[in-house]
C-alpha cells in the first residue's frame, strides 16, 4: 500500500483518537491489563463491546503516549502483511519515534498479523491488540505467541456498569431510588449493555444492525459461508431460545444443512465471533463435556422482543442468559469455568457450576418466581441434590425476590434478588 495513503489514514485516525475521549464509563476489566508487561495485552470480544474504548482508556488513565491503527478501516482492507513495516514506519512520523506503545485494532483483518506484533515485542514495544474474532486471533496467539500475551475479556456492560453509564443511584434507600433502579435493571435486561446503544432511541434497529453486520461481514464474508442466509437463520433460531441445549442433529435437519458437522460449523462460528457462548455439561469426562452444550447469547438484547418480552415467562430466560454472561465475566477474572449440572438419572438440573481447578466452588441456579412452595421446592432440592454429589456448599438461587437465607435440609441457600446479585460487590 501507497505510504502516502497510510499516513493520510492514520493521520485522520489519529485525530479521531485525540477527539473522541468525553465521557467513558470505567469497566471492571481495566484491572486486567498489565500496563508493564512485555506480553501482548489482547483484548477480544463480541463486536461493539467497547475492545477499543477500554484500550485508549487505560492507556490514557496511565499518562501513557502511544500510537493507534484502527485496521477495520476500510481505507485499509488491502492492507497486507508486507505493509506493515510501512505502517510501522508511518505510526514513528506521526507519534515520534520514542513511542513505547502500540494500539491495534482489529488485527485479525491482516493475515500473518502475529509476524508483526512478534517483531514489536521483541524490539521491547508494548503492544495492545483487540479483535472480534476468536478463531482467527486464537490460533494465531497459541500458535505463534505462546504464553507471550495476556487476553482479556470483554463483554458488553454489566448491570453495574449500566448503572454507572446511565447514573442510576445504588445508595439511596428511598422508594424512588429503588422503582428506578427496578425500572433499570428491567430496560437491562430487555434491550442489554452494549455501550453505543444505550443514548440510541431506535435500540431495535441498532441491534439488528449490530447482529446482520456480524452474521454477514464477520461470518458469511470472512469464511466465504455461501448461504448467508440458512446462517442467519439458525443464529436468529439459537438465540431465541437460548439456555437450552443444541441439538446439532435437529439444527441439520430443519434447517436443511447437509450434515450435523456443517450444524457444528456454523454453530462454532457463532460462538468464534462471540454472538453466543456454549456452555458445557460438567462431567468429569472431557468427551461428555464436549458433545453436550447449551448456548446462551452474549447479550440479551440480542433476543428478539416477543409479545410480551416483560411477561414472567420471557423475563425469565432473559434473567437466566444474563445470569450467565455475568457469570462468565466474573469467572475470567477468577481463572474459573462455568458448566452446567444435568445428571443422567431422575435429579435436576442446576443452571451453573461455577468451577476452580475441576472442583465444584458455587452452585448457581435461576428462577424467575419461587413463591408458591411448589418452586420453591423444585429449584431448592435440585441445589441440595447438586450439592451432595459436587461436594459443594455454597448453594445460590437467583430470582426476583428479595434476598434472604433458607435452611434446607441443613443447608444454607442463599437466596438472591437478581437485581442486587448482578451489582456484585456493587451493592444498594
Ligand atoms: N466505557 C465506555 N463508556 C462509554 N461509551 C463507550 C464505552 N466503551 C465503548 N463505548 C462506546 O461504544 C462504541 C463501541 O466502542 P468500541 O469502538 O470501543 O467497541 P469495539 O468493541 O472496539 O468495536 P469493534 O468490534 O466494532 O471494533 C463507541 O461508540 C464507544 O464510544
């Protein structure tokens, strides 16, 4: 690519950088980046997760001068491997030449990216990179730059962070405070946390758009996917009904694909581009874990608003699919996996295994409503039953109720209010 035209762009991207910083909302995965270090910090996540803003945000809350390529840019899809010595040299002109640290987003665009940054790190630059797809950043980062990064994770707003974006007060005990926080955490949970939407009026059409951009440049067009479409379909179809188990046989047969591993394909390349995340069944036996999979959504603003998307039946998924991406984003701080418990025979399922090192630490379980004694019953003995066979006694049920401890069958459940559970230690 012509240098001229490189430096013109990121001259252009430069300026958008020094302008855009107004008012940005802390996350909690500013915590894991390791400023210092020589390894790689990688930040990847579904797209429009705010990769990028977290990126500028700690380096900047750090006093840290560094140069920024945006490689999503369409002025640089033709950008190639061997064009990188020249960006290198562009970014040196237009950040000076004693900049330590380098901010690349979206690398995967470039193939061969890990030549690049493995150069950079050598010369004792810090490099930050960020990238919405798994597969392509993965292979190339436990290929080519093992144990030389540090990937974090992001996902969309938590409820906490939706709180702090929007102002909404967690100290006040008055009945005013506590109806908005209630009314927040319901507009939550219908329309999700991702950054952009949240001062956008039409929040329906962002997502749509958000969703067709993902299945159809992301997916469809970087994988050469012929039918667009059947993909389109089956994500639309697993999202809503999302927490349940995929059936990939099924997946095949209605959607007419031409064998359950095309089914497994297009199933992984959603989860690459993080649209969903496969929860595994725990099993001790890794082959189980591996054939058998619930999918959830990134983000339940993903899911469609049926009729009535505040009624008992769909907030209740909703709460359980955010209960997840909650959990999810709390265990990678931990270093913990998250499974689901459904044992062969007649006992019950339990929503969440939170997991560390193989050994059972939390059992977490979902419910919309527990107050007639029939719920209360199913939802609690499944944790009791769990608990037995895990060996694990921090038993939690999450609902829409308030918070208060139960004793069954001398065990202690602790009982959650889903809204004060997902502020974590955030607390009203
Ligand atoms: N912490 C934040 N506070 C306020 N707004 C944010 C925050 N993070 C992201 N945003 C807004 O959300 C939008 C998307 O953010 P950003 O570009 O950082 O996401 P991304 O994950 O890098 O996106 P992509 O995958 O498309 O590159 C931007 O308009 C940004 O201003």
């Amino acid at each position: 690519m012509d240098e001229k035209k490189l430096l013109q762009v990121l001259a252009e991207q430069k300026e958008e950088i020094t302008t855009r910083r107004d008012s940005w909302v802390p996350r909690s995965e500013e915590a894991l980046f390791e400023m210092d270090s020589s390894l790689a910090q990688v930040v990847i996540g579904v797209r429009r997760s705010g990769k990028s803003t977290i990126c500028h945000k700690v380096l900047q809350d750090h006093g840290i001068n560094y140069a920024y390529a945006n490689l999503d840019d369409d002025r640089l899809m033709s950008l190639s491997v061997e064009d990188l010595n020249t960006l290198l040299l562009c970014l040196y002109q237009l950040y000076g030449t004693d900049i330590q640290y380098i901010l690349l987003d979206e690398i995967q665009n470039v193939d061969g990216w890990h030549l690049f940054v493995n150069r950079l790190l050598r010369q004792g630059l810090h490099v930050f990179v960020t990238g919405s797809n798994a597969k392509l950043l993965s292979s190339e980062l436990v290929t080519h730059l093992t144990g030389r990064y540090n990937e974090i994770r992001l996902y969309p707003l938590s409820f906490a962070e939706y709180c702090a974006f929007h102002q909404v007060n967690l100290q006040d005990v008055t009945t005013k405070a506590e109806a908005a926080r209630k009314s927040a955490f319901l507009e939550y949970l219908q329309y999700g946390g991702f950054p952009e939407l949240q001062n956008i009026n039409n929040k329906r059409a962002y997502i749509q758009s958000l969703f067709n951009s993902i299945i159809l440049k992301d997916i469809a067009g970087r994988f050469k996917i012929r039918h667009a479409e059947v993909l389109r379909t089956i994500a639309n179809h697993i999202i809503n009904n999302s927490c349940q188990e995929v059936n990939y046989k099924s997946l095949a047969e209605n959607f007419g694909l031409n064998s359950t591993t095309t089914a497994i394909k297009y199933v992984d390349y959603l989860k690459q581009a993080f649209l969903i995340g496969l929860l595994s069944k725990h099993s001790f036996k890794s082959k189980v874990r591996l054939r058998n999979s619930k999918a959830y959504v990134i983000d339940t603003g993903f899911i469609a608003n049926r009729e009535n998307a505040l009624s008992q039946e769909n907030l209740g998924w909703r709460l359980e699919n955010m209960v997840y991406i909650e959990l999810l984003r709390r265990a990678a701080k931990e270093f913990d996996d998250v499974y689901y418990y459904k044992p062969s025979s007649q006992s019950k399922e339990v929503d969440f295994v939170v997991c560390r090192q193989d050994k059972a630490k939390e059992l977490v379980q979902v419910a919309y409503e527990i107050d007639s004694t029939k719920a209360f019953n199913r939802e609690t003995s499944a944790l009791v039953q769990a608990s037995d066979v895990l060996k694990c006694n921090e038993l939690t049920l999450v609902c829409f109720d308030e918070s208060r401890d139960e004793i069954v069958k001398g065990k202690t459940i602790h009982i959650k209010n889903a809204l004060e559970w997902s502020l974590g230690s955030e607390k009203v």
